[in-house]
C-alpha cells in the first residue's frame, strides 16, 4: 500500500490504483499479559545474582526504565548522567529510530552506580557481555533456577509500563519514557494487576496500597446551627453578613 502511495504522491503516476486499499488489515495479535506475582520478582533477581550480580542489575535497569533489551544492552557511560538522573537514547539505538530520555528511579540509578564502581576495564561500556545472545541465555538459566518457566525477557518491559499507570503517571509521559510509537501499541503492553484496578476504584493510593482516611462529617456539637435572617426568613449560609433576600445585614454567629 505504501509502494503505490509513494508512486502516485512521488512518481507521478497519478492514475495508478491501489489495489490493496480496500482490504482489511488484520487485528494485531493480543499483547502478553504476564506480570509478576507474589515474590516472583524477588526469585528471579536472587536466582540472576547467583548466576551474575552483573544480570541482576541489568534487569533491574529493564524493570526500571521499560528499555528493551538491545537499549540496556548498548549502555554507555557517556549517555548517563546521574546529574540529572537520566539516560539519553540516541535515534540509532531505537527501535522507531527516535531518541529520547529516560529517567532514572533511585533503584535503577543504584544498579547503575554498582556496575560503574566494578573494578574491570570496560572502557565506556556500561556491561561485559560480549553479545545479546549472552544476555539472553544467562536470563534464561536465571528463570529456570527461579522456576519462571514462562517469563521472557520482554515481559520485563510489559511489567515496567504497566507500573508507570500504577503510580498514575499519564499516557503520554509513559510513552515518552517507553518510546512506543503509538498509543495502540503501548496499549498493547499495559496490563494493570487487578489489585490496583481495585485500589483505584476504592480510593486507595496505588504506588502505597493504603487507603486514604476519609473525610469525618462534623460531629453534632461542632456543626453551626443553620441561621435564617430574623426580617425576612432567608436561610443563611454560615459565610453570609448579608441577606440574600432583603439585603439587610446579619448577625454573626454568637450575636443576637
């Protein structure tokens, strides 16, 4: 469809149809709903520190950030800054060929701090693996240990946007920091847990899960009798030193 678009808009072939354009796209596929549960979290990066301590902060920056792989992967020290608690991703280190800054949590910045005071020669690189496929075979080992048969590495990415909506922050922050390219797709991987649904229809604070105290009704001996001016009748409003009706003024509250 695009071809055709293009030969017509840029070619010249003005009278050139398209054959496509009546045909109805296909749906996307549902996106994966796997979120962590229980101390799942807690098994997998205990399982990750035992195979690399080096593994387990790299997913901690992935459960951090919603980076993909390939980003965390790419990590250079030049790119982060502690300063200003951010990373910045070049267009050509991106999926959609678009840059953007990701901020740091305090939890990523400090599995970052570790790697940087490692005592090692890797130059500007952030992480010693070698390759993705090192990464990706050492988190596969990692939730075999933790006994996460079906956790995947990009289901890292799906738990950390899903998270940002749970600590309220809205659609377009969080598709400036995930860098999806349409809402439809960062649709697609936010899956809210059931129990923030239910925090969030209850009043309570998602990021905290306590609920806030609600508002006590005055008791009977604090509340002020409701007051009605004495020429015309009117109810007044405990504020009021005027009548609404007849205009005349009122007493205040204790005054006859």
């Amino acid at each position: 469809s695009h071809l055709y678009t293009i030969a017509r808009k840029e070619w010249g072939y003005v009278d050139l149809i398209n054959p496509v354009e009546l045909v109805r796209k296909p749906r996307l596929p549902e996106g994966r709903d796997r979120r962590f549960v229980g101390n799942e979290e807690e098994r997998l990066l205990e399982a990750c520190a035992r195979k690399n301590p080096e593994l387990a902060d790299f997913v901690i920056v992935a459960l951090e950030t919603a980076m993909r792989q390939g980003e965390v992967f790419t990590l250079t020290w030049d790119r982060i800054s502690f300063a200003d608690h951010t990373i910045k991703l070049p267009p050509e280190l991106t999926k959609t060929r678009k840059g953007r800054t990701v901020p740091l949590s305090e939890r990523a910045e400090d599995a970052l701090k570790r790697q940087k005071a490692r005592p090692r020669k890797m130059g500007n690189r952030v992480w010693s693996y070698a390759t993705q496929d090192g990464v990706r075979a050492s988190f596969f080992k990692a939730v075999k240990v933790a006994g996460l048969d079906d956790i995947n590495f990009h289901d890292l990415r799906h738990e950390a946007t899903s998270r940002f909506f749970e600590r309220g922050l809205n659609a377009a922050i969080v598709q400036g920091i995930t860098g999806h390219k349409t809402a439809q797709m960062l649709a697609r991987y936010t899956h809210l847990s059931g129990k923030s649904l239910v925090e969030a229809v209850r009043g309570a604070d998602p990021a905290h899960g306590v609920s806030p105290t609600p508002k006590s009704s005055p008791s009977p001996l604090t509340a002020q009798p409701q007051r009605f001016c004495t020429h015309c009748g009117t109810a007044l409003a405990p504020e009021h030193r005027f009548c609404g009706g007849c205009g005349k003024p009122v007493p205040a509250h204790g005054q006859q």
